[in-house]
C-alpha cells in the first residue's frame, strides 16, 4: 500500500505566517517500509494564493525537512514539514528555517544549545472564546481558571487531551500543559532538555499543526492571538527557554548572566522576531515587562527575561525570555536568540 504524506509548511501572510498543508499519495513508498526524510519527493504548490509568489510566476518549490508519523491518519502515514523555496533553489523570502540553519552553520556553542517553547494559545467557539458567555458579557475576572479544574473553571479539555495524545503518538517532544489564566486559555510546552534548536521548533510548528487540525473535528478554532480579549485579560505568550552547554555546566550562571547582559544591547532585534502585536501583550501589566524596557531578574514574572528560582539556586541552567507572543515564528526566535548571546550573524 502507499504511503499518505501530509506536506506541510508556512505561508508568506503579512504580519503572520500561517500554516498550509496538502497530501501525497506516493505509490513508490510501501506502507510497511521504514521511509526517511531522503524518501520523500520534492513538490510545488500555487505561491500565489499564499502571498509567496505573483500568478504569472506562480510555482513555489517544497523540499520535505523533517518527518513525523501522522498519528491522525495511522500507519503508513506522515505529517511532513516542508521548507518553501524559489524555482532557481534559492530559499524563499519567507523561510524562517533556512535562516536558522545558516546561523547554525557557524558551528560554536549554538550546536549544544537546548530549547523549550511554552506555546499558549485561546479555543474559540465562534467568535467568542471557550468559558465565554454570549453576547457582550463576560466571565468572572482571572484567578481561578489558571491550573483549574472542574466544568465552571476550566473549557476544551477534550482538545487538549486529544492534541496531547496525538503529539506523544507522533513522537513530538511535548513536555507539559497548563489550564491559563483566562478561560478558554491553555499552554502546552515542547522541547527542553536535549532539543536543539531546529527540532524543538521543527516540533513546535508540527504540533500547532495538529492543534488546528484536531480542532477542525471539534468545531472549535485555536488562535495564537497575543491579546485576544482587550482589557484586563492576560495574552498569549511563548515563553522561551533556553540554555547552552556553558549555562548548564557546574558555575554556568555567569554564563546565564553574561546571556542575559547581552540581550539588553539588542532590544529591537528581539522584538522583530516576536510575533506580530506584542505591544498589546507586553504592556507592563499582566506578568510582562514593558516591550520597551528590558530588565532580567531571578524569579521575576515583571522583568522581560527570567532566571528560575531552582537555576539561581543550583548556579547553572537556562534562562526564560518571556517575551515572545504565542504568534512568534520559533525559528526566529531561536536564531536572534542565538545570535545575540553567542556573537552569530
Ligand atoms: P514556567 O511556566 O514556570 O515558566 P514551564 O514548566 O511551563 O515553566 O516551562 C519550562 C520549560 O523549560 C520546559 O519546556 C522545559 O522543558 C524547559 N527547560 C528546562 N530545562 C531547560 C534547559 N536547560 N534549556 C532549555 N529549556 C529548558
Ligand atoms: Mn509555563
Ligand atoms: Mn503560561
Ligand atoms: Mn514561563
């Protein structure tokens, strides 16, 4: 029997890239055979309804980059992330990925680096989010939803247990998930401990994948809106985290330091690789720092960047830039992370 691969990748949106996929049926591959990422044929599709390429010119080119088993469909099937590129072979404007792997490239520390995303994200029914009632009115206001349980605290628990399952099944590196503060509001996190920076945002994108798809037999829409609800509501986050062999070695604080230090030189080139509208989540309020102030501190849910209590404590670790939204690209992040800590280009 052939093989079902679903091609996925992201689009050229302006101000955010969205995700597209299409399937392959590819006879030459057997069902029952062990296939790689090197089986994997290349194909095209229409770049211009995906804001990547003009009608007279339309052809974008997709070259399959990593693999995992399609835990939707079954055996025999793939979710398979594809990078966009031009039809001379030089990347698209809009791959994220290619410019991390050049980064990547220049070897050094950034081979050891390990990170984690939080990836927090708001169910919606409609045009209101889960837990919200109809119309103009509103829930009671934060702090029992957060970690909550129960039919009047937390919504779209059946999506989350199912997204959970399907990421363990097709191998993706889910490490936890939390109820958030605002009804309706989740995180999961991906990665950590051993994923470098390719494969735990390879992993990402390919879970707010599945997120979507398996809302789609829900009914239910996830959104990576930063602030979906004005007011006095927390926004959408993914926290980054993030660590190098220096870091975690015996004494690496002054390495998390050291990172930490130098991210306040580059305040603007972060936030142009952290997700469209962090100026209406990064207010000062609601366990954020100002976008336009930058501080690090230890424990500190205020400051921009935070040191946990535990990698004070144990003087080595990893560090947690909280500022990216839950719209950021993973890829970006990882690489102004990368290069503004360890002096890449
Ligand atoms: P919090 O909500 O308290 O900020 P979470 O438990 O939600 O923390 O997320 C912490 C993340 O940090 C997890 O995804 C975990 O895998 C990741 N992490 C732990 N150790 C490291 C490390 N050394 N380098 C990078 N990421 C790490
Ligand atoms: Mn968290
Ligand atoms: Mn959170
Ligand atoms: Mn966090």
């Amino acid at each position: 029997m052939a093989i079902i691969a679903e091609y996925i990748w992201t689009d050229g949106f302006e101000p955010t890239r969205t995700l597209r996929s299409k399937t392959k049926i590819i006879p030459e591959l057997s069902a029952d055979a062990d296939v790689t990422i090197d089986d994997m044929p290349g194909w095209q599709f229409d770049g211009s309804s995906t804001n990547q390429a003009e009608g007279n010119a339309s052809d974008c080119l997709l070259q399959p980059m990593f693999m995992v088993p399609d835990s939707i469909r079954g055996p025999g099937s793939y979710l398979v992330l594809c990078e966009v590129f031009n039809a001379d072979g030089t990347p698209h404007a809009t791959n994220s990925r290619a410019k991390l792997r050049a980064v990547l490239e220049q070897g050094g520390e950034a081979s050891d680096s390990w990170f984690g995303y939080e990836q927090e994200y708001t169910l919606y029914e409609g045009s209101r989010p889960l837990g919200f009632p109809s119309e103009r009115r509103y829930p009671a206001a934060q702090g029992p939803y957060y970690c909550g349980v129960g039919a009047d605290q937390v919504y779209g628990r059946d999506l989350v247990e199912f997204h959970l399952e399907a990421c363990l099944d097709s191998g993706i590196s889910i490490v936890g998930i939390n109820a958030e503060v605002m009804p309706g509001q989740w995180e999961y996190q991906i990665g950590g401990p051993n994923a470098g920076p390719l494969l735990a945002s390879d992993h990402l994108w390919l879970s707010r994948w599945l997120l979507y798809r398996i809302g789609e037999d829900l009914g239910v829409a996830a959104t990576l809106d930063p602030k979906p609800v004005p007011g006095d509501w927390n926004g959408a986050g993914m926290h980054t985290n993030f660590s190098t062999a220096a870091m975690r070695a015996p004494g690496g604080i002054s390495a998390v330091h050291a990172a930490a230090d130098k991210m306040a030189d580059h305040i603007d080139a972060h936030l142009a690789a952290y997700g469209a509208g962090y100026e209406m989540r990064l207010t000062g309020h609601h366990e954020t720092c100002r976008y336009d102030e930058y501080k690090w501190g230890v424990s500190d849910r205020t400051a921009s960047v935070r040191i946990p209590a535990l990698v004070a404590k144990n003087e080595c670790g990893y560090l947690e830039d909280r500022r990216p939204n839950a719209n950021a690209d993973p890829y970006d992040v990882a690489a102004v992370l990368l290069k503004t800590t360890l002096d890449l280009h």
